[in-house]
C-alpha cells in the first residue's frame, strides 16, 4: 500500500534543515538536472508538497487501502472512511489545527 512513497524525492528547497545534504539528483540522470518545479522532485512551496503527498494518500493509499478491506475483509468503505475522517478530525483537534481542518461533508 506504500508504493507511492518508495521512490519519491520531493522537498522544498527553502525547507530542508541541511541543504548541504541535498543530493545532486543530476548524477543520477540529466532528466534531473534541471526540471521545473512541482514536476519532478523539487516543489516550489510547501502548499504544493502538502498537495502531493494528501493526493497521494488520498487517492491511491487510502482508496486503495479501502478497497481491500472492503473486499477481504467485509469492512464497509462507508465504516473505514468514517474511521479516517473521526481520526483526522481527533488530530486537527489535538493539533490545534481546526481552523486549517475542512468542515466539509462528513459520513
């Protein structure tokens, strides 16, 4: 369920605590070298890292996830969604994060 982590590289220049550790990822490949931002591994912002990593999740981790416990298992998608929203609403709560936890529509 993890494969879209295994490989990716992405970051926020500005970000990185050690920037010297960065790795010169044109080494690897001249597809590296130089490609514009929020395409390859080097995000432009941290909001379009956030973006990738919850597309990610979302998408394909979590539906993927949802999937399988549905069918091996029995669990109901409409249950483990409800698991995943109380969940992240618990952590935007202990977090102090309400105000950046969409309200939205919940199961």
């Amino acid at each position: 369920m993890a494969r879209d982590f295994h490989e990716s590289l992405e970051y926020v220049q500005e970000l990185l605590p050690r920037p010297d550790l960065c790795p010169d990822l044109s080494q690897i490949g001249p597809v590296y070298a130089a490609p514009a931002l929020d395409q390859c591994h080097r995000m432009s912002s941290p909001e379009e890292l956030r973006w990738l990593v919850m597309d990610t999740l979302f998408v394909f981790n979590l539906s993927d996830l949802s999937d399988l416990l549905q069918r091996r298992y029995g669990l109901a998608e409409t249950a483990f969604w409800r698991r995943v929203r109380t969940r992240l609403d618990c952590y935007a709560s202990e977090h102090g994060m309400q105000d950046r936890h969409p309200a939205g529509n919940r199961p």
